[in-house]
C-alpha cells in the first residue's frame, strides 16, 4: 500500500506546475525524466524509502538499501538521496541536488553527458568530489535560486557569497565545500 502512496507523489510531481512545466519535463527534459522515473520505481521497489516528498515539480526520494549516508544522485526531477536530504531550503544536500535539476532544465538532452556521467566519475576517480566543476556548478545555480527564498541562510552563518569565490574571481568553490567544512554534511567522507 505504502509504494502506491509514494509512486502517486512522484506521478503527482511530474504533473506540477504549468503546462509549459509539464511540456518540458516529457520533451525537453524527457531523457534524464525517463531515467529518473525508472531509478525512482527501483528506490520505491528495492531500497528502504523513509519519505517522498514533492518541492517545484521534483520528487525527493529519501533511502537507502545497505549503505546509510551515501549522498545524494538526481536525475532530472528526481532525487534519491540518503537520510538527511529533506525538500526544504537550508538543507545542504537538497539544495545541491536542487542545483542539478537547475542544470538539467537548463540543459535538457544533453543533461547527462554534460552533468550527469562527469558527476558520478568523479566520485569514483582521484581529487574532491565536491570541487568538481560540476559539483561547483551545481552548488552556484542553487545558491542563485534559494538565496531568493526568505528563509534561506548559509550553514555557517552569515557569511557572504563572495566569500566562496575563488582568488581569480570564479564562482566554482560552491557551497557545499563551506557546508562540508562547518558542518556534518558528507559524514566524514572526502
């Protein structure tokens, strides 16, 4: 019964916004959606789901299967992510997924070749996941889309965005390299 409840909110949050939401997601966005929806019914099927919930047409998916604490992955408008992730602003790990579904509506086909496939090797290769130009990119884009929400607020206090800015004046430290250093965001992993 509990996986009908949580596949008819994750149907239900294709289905938000306008009609010219909705267009994109299947057309535009229609490959990373595919994809998100087949990961999302395995997460739903497979894994131990604790919450779906629903923010600006995106399914947050909260599980896990044999491993806690293992981060997050979007697909286009879905979100997998581990027990922290929450679809709320200020929570670390879901506004840097949020970043992601940022750059796959601006992207659209091309969403996992440009984002997606450097994003999961470089978790698996050599150097800092989280400074991974896409993980910074990521990071930039939300930090543009909440900072026009009135709750939100940097984890570690009320430190200015400049000061995430490299000395050549780039904006790709992002922000959850701050949240890492400041607070238990990646559970002690690299």
């Amino acid at each position: 019964m509990q996986f009908w409840k949580n596949y008819a909110r994750m149907l239900k949050a294709h289905a938000q916004g306008g009609g010219g939401d909705i267009f994109r997601r299947f057309t535009w966005e229609g490959l990373q959606t595919m994809v998100g929806g087949a990961a999302g019914m395995y997460a739903l099927l497979a894994m131990h789901v604790e919450s779906v919930e629903v923010y600006d047409g995106v399914t947050v998916i909260q599980c896990w299967k044999s491993r806690r604490c293992w981060g997050g992955i979007c697909f286009g408008s879905v979100i997998l992510g581990d027990e922290r992730i929450k679809a709320e602003v200020n929570n670390p790990l879901f506004m840097h997924e949020f970043g992601h579904t940022l750059q796959s509506r601006a992207s659209g086909p091309i969403y996992l070749f440009k984002y997606g496939v450097p994003s999961v090797l470089s978790v698996r290769g050599k150097g800092r996941h989280n400074q991974h130009p896409v993980e910074q990119d990521a990071n930039l884009r939300a930090f543009e889309y909440f900072k026009q929400h009135p709750v939100f607020t940097l984890a570690c206090g009320q430190q200015s965005f400049a000061a995430f800015r490299r000395h050549d004046g780039h904006p790709l430290v992002g922000i959850s390299a701050a949240v890492v250093s400041c607070s238990p965001f990646l559970c002690g992993l690299p």
